[in-house]
C-alpha cells in the first residue's frame, strides 16, 4: 500500500507548478551546506556540537512549521481514501510513510546528518551512533511535522486552531518583514558564536530537545558511557514508536462529518439587521461582516495579520538596535488588510454568481464599498488599540503623530489595494464547501501578495515623506502637520482604487466568475497595468492546465502500441 | 410597458455558442420559450444544459450569440434583462457562512426590495420549503444537506417574484414530500403567467411537469417542440434514446460483476 500511495503523491506533485518547486531545491540545497559549512567552521569540539544542536533544532522547527504554510498538491489527505476497504490505522501510517520520500524531507536528513561531524573525533563507534540518532531524530521531526499539520487541518474546525494557525502565518511573515533586524543582531554574534558557543542556559535547554540527542549519544559513546549514549538511542526509539502511535490514531480519515448540531446561533445573528443601513451597501456589509466572523479561513487572515504585526513588535523590541520602532506595530497590522483580503472573490469561491444575476446599477459599487468598508471597520480598531497601548508602553511621545497618520493612510489605501487585487487577480481556492486544510481558501498568491504588499507601501509614500519633512524640516507641529496628510492619503486611497475595481467589474463580474468556475479567463479586454496584472495572475493556472493537458496527452500515446493499436 | 416586452418570448436563444479553447461546449444553439410555459431542457451529462442556461442569464458570456429575456438582450442590457429573471443554477456556492433568512435578507436589500416586503417572503418561504426549523437553529448554507440547498436555492429565486424561473436541476436530491410542494409552487407560478425552464435527467419528471421540451446532445438541439410533437408515440424516454444514442451491455461485458 506504501509503494502506491507514494506514487500518488509523486503524481500529485508532478501536475504542481514546477518553479516554485525548484526554487524550493535551490534554497534547501543551500541551507543544508551552511548547516555543514557552520558545523565544520566551528573552532573547538564543545562549541561544534553546540552549533550542531542549535541548527538542527532550526531545522527542526521549520520542518514542523513547513508543512502548515506551504501545504500544498503533495498532500495526500485521508479523506480521499474514505470509502477504500483499508484498515485506517494502516492507512494512517501509510499515509506517513508517504511524507518521507521527498527532496524537503531528503534534505532534513543530510541537515541532521551534520551530528556525524563532532563525532569524527570520537571515533567510528561514535560516528555510527550519531548516524543512527540521526536517522531516528529525522523520523521523529517528520512524524511530528505531520501531526501537527493533521491536528491544525482539524482544528480549522475550532477557535483555537484558527489562532494558532494564525500564530504560525504571523510568525512567518512578521519574520519577513522584520526578520532582518534580528538576523542584523545574529550577525554581529555569529563570529562570536563559532568561536565561543552558545552561554550555558541556551545550551542546557537545547540539549533537552529530541534533535539535540543523536549528539548526546556519540558523545557519551565516544567517550566510554556506552550505558548512557544507548539510553539516549533508547530514547529516541521510544519517542519515534509514541509519535508513530499517535500518528496511527490521529492521521485516519475522518468519519466524523462535517456538521455538528448547533448548539447556538452564528456570531452576529441576532442583532445587526436593524443597525444596517437597508440599501445595497448594507446588504453586503452585513454579508462581508458576518463572513469574516464565522468562516474560519477569513479569520485565519484577520489573526495573521494581527500576529504579524504582534510578531514584529516582539521582533524589533528584542533586536536591540530597532527596538526603537517597536510601537509602530499597530501600522503593521493596517498594512496587514493588503494581504488579508487580496482575495476575497477567490474566497468565496462562485457565490459570486448571487451579485451577477441581482445586478442593478448600484450592485458593483456596493459590492466593492461593503467589501472595503468591512475589512477597515473590522482591522482599524485592533490595530488602534495595539498602537495606543504600545506608545503608552513604551513612553514613546514622538511616535503619536506617526500612528495617527499612518493608520487612516494605510487603511484606506491597502482596503483598496486588496479589493482590486481580489478582482483582478482573483485566484479560486478549494470550493468553500469542501475546504479543511489552512491554504485551501485560495491558489498560488504569490504575485498577489506582492502586487498588494509592494502596491500598498507605494501609495502610502506621501504621507511617509509627509512625516519625515515633519520631524526632519519642520519645528514641533511638523510631525502633526502630516497627520492631515495621512487621512488624506487613505481617504483618496479608499475612494479611487475603489472607484477603479468599481470600473473594471462593472462588465467583468462574468468575468469573475469564469476564471473562478471554469478556471480560466477568456476576456481580453482590461489594458494597461490592469491588463498585465489580470494576464500574469491567471497565467499560472493556465500554465499549470496545459501542462496537465501536455501530460495527459503524452500518455495516451504511450498507450498506443509501436503497431498503432490502442 | 413596451411593445417587445408584452409580445416576445420569455427566453429566446438565437445561435447562442460557446466554446472552451478548441472545445465546442454548446454549438449555436437555437431556442424559443414561450410565455406561460413550462418548458424542460433534457439531455445526457456533459450535454451543454448547464453552459446554455448560465449563458441565458449572463453568467457566463457566449463566444457568439443572443440571449433575450421577455424581449430583452441579457448581454446588452443586463440589469432590464434580471429584473425579470429568477435563477436557481446547479452546484455553486452561495455566502456560505449565512443562515437562510440572513441570506434572503441579503437578496432582497442587493434586489432594493422593501425591508418589510423581505422580512414576510422569507418568512413564508422557508416556512413553506421547511427550512424554519434550521434557521431557528441558526444553521448556516454550508451545513444544509444538498436537498436544503436546493431548497434555499428556489427561495431565493422566487423572493423578487420574477416573471421568468430559470432553474438548473431543481429536483436533484429534494425529499419526495418538498418535490410536491415545489410542484404546486411551480405550477402556480405559471397558472399566474409566469414561465419556467428547468432542465433535469429525470424523463418522467419532465413529461410529468412540462408541456413544452427540447432534447439537447453534444451542444446541438436535436429536438424541440410541444411535449406531444417531441415524443410522438412512444415516452420521451423512447425519443430521447432514438435521439441521443443508445449504449447496450454486450453479453461479454461485466461477466465479472457478482461473480
């Protein structure tokens, strides 16, 4: 049963763009040989199994992190296999031995196998003991990665699995966005590290985790405790057989279902009807509001963005030489809304065939609005408290001014961004009814979130360069002066992106809707930046067809025999 | 109102095409609904039923072709031609995070109906198609059966009271007790002047409901007419298999089956 769910998987993976995969290669390839490079360059034998333990808990942890936000056709899922007459512990574990083949997981491997090189001096007993330790922590690491992207595919089901999804999504692009001021201070100890090591307390707490045991084991081999080194072998097997254990129970298909009995009414149904204004707009606010509510794929966005925007704060707080800007967070999580709702047609999959056939002149308008008004009413007050609080903390007067401004601005303008990347670039998910996994609510977003993120920073430059005249050129009611600026700068934002998705829908929700139902797009109208941008998100999806296409028909034809008979 | 609009046909589809690349989907296809009739659209899988009726009420726009609601083009005036139009299209999804009555209420406001007018629909029609009891619950569309879907599916195309229904598979999965509701419904609604089209697999459901029906295969209309002209004397079944193509089991085909 392994042998044909791994070439499943492997069939799966083959119909997957094949550029982002390769890049993927290329950055493994090269994270495993600064593992090796690190390991090697360490000066004395302490220090060197105190790099090794620390990468490969780096390793570690981004192999269980992996998975979560970068799911995606290589996943076999359980439920796939529902109806087949398997025994679903088996089926389970077959499922899990299908992860291991894979070049991420290939390169975990030789990451972990870097245990080898503070062994060498120990001698060849030792080496081959952390050979072993290695190759169980590799089954530990990968049957845990798999857990956990199981028990969060199931907790999409419940509050507490949104948030730490959401936490995890944070933690990654918060480390994007200011991931760099702690790598600036990493840098400037990474000479200090290799000469030095790691201070105790660090190392006393590594050498707990289950990466930091096939080192321990070669040491206490290597020198003469063969007792202990096979105790800490005995406990990596143990660990290995309870994950395995739990991997037999927890990655069986669910045969749950989908719904539970309610027992009580969806968030926002009781009151709301009345405090609406009754007009169009109103119908698709209230629509918009209670959809980022209750559906926890819009609710993972919404917690991302707040995470990050937590995650950024921590970030420079720590960092030492940024700390500086560490009350700004609050913008982090306005600018957040660019990314949070850059799909929104994609997440609602083909519903959008409800605002086509109630078409009336005002449809499109209140459509776009409502859908902009909802993410601003529902991310600026978050995002308000955090900064009041954080500038309070921090006693940090002079950033008032700059949150004061920066908030409508980036509101208004990344509200907009995000509702004319979700039409232009619309990019259809899984069917909302048959989502379970974190990434199912859209496809490759790649160029959206760019197009969104870089787009949003670009439109709220004047209130930028507003505030840095301010503090730089003007005396002290400078920096207030470039509040008027900001809320200008949002205002204009909200109104003319809105007004120009406005203009590009008003013939094109047909359009939507095809690229979302039949998944492609044959309406060559839109020109200019619209026109490009429209062509170049819809392209990868219809690269990836022809290729499935091109496969399909290569394979017919292997089926014809050199005789011409089929 | 005008002269077009008293005297045209309810739908009228004139060399209405659609292709997907190389794919000819629906191949000029010509169709003349009558008004007061209830009209049925039949044919195998993959047919074109679904791609000529979301092309008929401009969800999906043709490659060539008109398409006219009570006179009026839905792709050059689309707003006149879906004031008049009521749709109930098969599989697609709907704000799923809704409840029933919370999304009749977001029908009717995007309609620009009267708030008091929506709030008394929406309470007859679900009480009517048996969907109060989920929405006292505060059941959401995602969690409705496929029956239910349906259900809430035809209500919200009957809630603007349109004079045109155009309905893709509206029995499919619905219980046999709301099948003979939305029977009366429907019958009532063309006994008012209406017109329905509806397209189904099922032949005896069709010969049953419609008086009007046209038999469509590989994007072509093979047949189209009164339910008398169409079938002549055999069932519509007969007709539709002398039409379509008949597919025999073989003796040597299956043997294996309950072996």
């Amino acid at each position: 049963m392994v042998g044909v769910l791994i070439s499943l998987k492997l069939t799966l993976l083959r119909h997957s763009p094949k550029g982002l995969r390769q890049t993927g290669w290329v950055l493994g390839a090269l994270l495993v040989l600064s593992t090796w490079a690190g390991v090697l360059l360490a000066t004395a034998g302490a220090v060197r199994v105190e790099v090794q333990v620390l990468t490969a808990v780096g390793w570690g942890v981004g192999a269980v992190l992996g998975p979560v936000l970068m799911s995606g056709a290589g996943v076999l899922r359980a439920e796939y296999f529902t109806l087949l007459p398997l025994d679903r512990s088996r089926l389970a574990l077959g499922l899990l031995a299908a992860v291991f083949p894979s070049v991420a997981s290939g390169y975990l491997l030789l990451a972990l196998l870097a245990a080898v090189v503070p062994a060498v001096a120990l001698g060849p007993l030792a080496m081959a003991v952390a050979v072993l330790g290695a190759l169980l922590a590799w089954v530990v690491v990968i049957t845990l990665a798999r857990l956990v992207y199981a028990a969060l595919g199931s907790a999409m089901r419940t509050w507490l699995g949104v948030e730490i999804a959401g936490l995890q999504f944070g933690l990654l692009i918060g480390a994007m966005l200011a991931g760099w001021m702690v790598v600036a201070a990493a840098f400037q100890t990474v000479p200090l590290l290799l000469a030095e090591g790691l201070p105790d307390d660090v190392t006393a707490v590594l050498a707990v985790l289950p990466t930091s045991w096939p080192v321990r084991a070669a040491e206490a081999v290597g020198t003469g405790r063969t007792g202990t080194g096979l105790a800490w072998l005995l406990a990596l097997v143990l660990l290995a057989a309870l994950l395995l254990a739990l991997a037999a129970v927890l990655l069986r298909p669910n045969l749950d279902g989908r719904s539970r009995r309610r027992t009580r009414r969806p968030l926002g149904s009781r009151r709301g009807r009345r405090l609406l204004p009754d007009t169009a707009l109103g119908a698709v606010l209230g629509k918009e509001l209670r959809q980022w509510w209750r559906d926890p794929w819009r609710a993972l966005e919404l917690r991302s963005g707040f995470y990050t925007g937590v995650v950024f704060g921590v970030f420079s707080a720590v960092s030492g030489d940024f700390a500086v800007v560490a009350p700004l967070s609050g913008l982090v999580i306005a600018l957040m809304i660019c990314l949070a709702a850059c799909n929104l047609y994609g997440q609602d999959g083909s519903a959008v065939w409800v605002s086509i056939v109630n078409q009336r002149p005002d449809t499109v308008t209140a459509d776009v609005r409502g859908r902009q008004l909802a993410v601003v009413l529902l991310v600026l007050p978050p995002a308000a408290v955090v900064s009041v609080v954080l500038v309070l903390v921090s006693d940090a007067a002079w950033a008032w001014p700059v949150v004061a401004a920066g908030l409508p601005a980036l509101a208004g303008v990344a509200s907009g961004i995000a509702v004319l990347v979700s039409a232009v670039g619309v990019s259809p998910g899984v069917d909302p009814r048959a989502r379970t996994g974190p990434n199912d609510a859209g496809g490759d977003m790649g160029l959206q979130a760019q197009v969104a993120l870089w787009g949003t920073l670009l439109l709220v430059l004047p209130t930028a360069v507003a505030l840095v005249v301010g503090f730089v050129a003007l005396p002290g009611w400078g920096p207030w002066a470039a509040v008027a600026v900001g809320v200008l700068n949002g205002a204009l934002g909200y109104g003319l992106l809105g007004r120009l998705t406005t203009g590009y829908l008003a013939t094109r929700l047909p359009t939507v809707y095809t690229r979302i139902r039949y998944g492609r797009n044959d309406d060559t109208g839109a020109r200019g930046t619209l026109g490009w941008f429209e062509t170049s998100s819809q392209q990868a999806e219809e690269k990836a067809r022809e290729a499935k296409l091109a496969e399909r028909r290569a394979r017919a034809e292997r089926r014809m025999t050199p005789t011409g008979r089929p | 109102m005008t002269q077009t609009e008293t005297t045209s046909p309810a739908l009228e589809l004139r060399g209405l095409r659609r292709q997907f690349g190389d794919k000819v989907a629906v191949d000029d296809i010509d169709l003349v609904v009558p008004r007061g009739s209830f009209f049925g659209l039949v044919g195998p899988n993959g047919a074109g039923k679904t791609t000529s009726l979301s092309m008929a009420v401009g969800l999906l726009r043709p490659t060539a072709g008109r398409a006219m609601v009570l006179g009026t083009d839905v792709w050059a005036d689309p707003i006149g031609a879906k004031t008049a139009l009521g749709v109930l299209p098969d599989g697609l999804a709907l704000p799923e995070r809704l409840t029933g009555g919370e999304l009749l209420d977001y029908w009717g406001r995007l309609r620009g109906m009267p708030r008091a007018v929506v709030e008394d629909r929406a309470a007859e029609l679900l009480r009517i198609l048996e969907l109060d009891e989920a929405e006292r619950l505060g059941t959401v569309v995602l969690e409705y059966s496929t029956g239910m879907r349906k259900k809430i599916g035809l209500a919200t195309a009957l809630l603007h009271s349109p004079r045109v229904l155009v309905l893709d598979e509206p029995y499919e999965a619905v219980d046999p007790v709301s099948a003979r509701v939305l029977t009366s419904i429907l019958r009532r609604f063309v006994a008012a002047g209406g017109s329905v089209v509806m397209s189904s697999h099922v032949m005896s459901l069709v010969e049953q409901l419609c008086d009007r029906v046209a038999i469509i295969a590989r994007g072509q209309v093979l047949a189209a007419g009164t339910l008398a002209e169409v079938r002549g004397a055999g069932t519509l079944e007969d007709r539709f298999v002398s039409l379509v193509g008949e597919r025999r089991l073989e003796e040597e085909d299956l043997t294996w089956l309950g072996s």
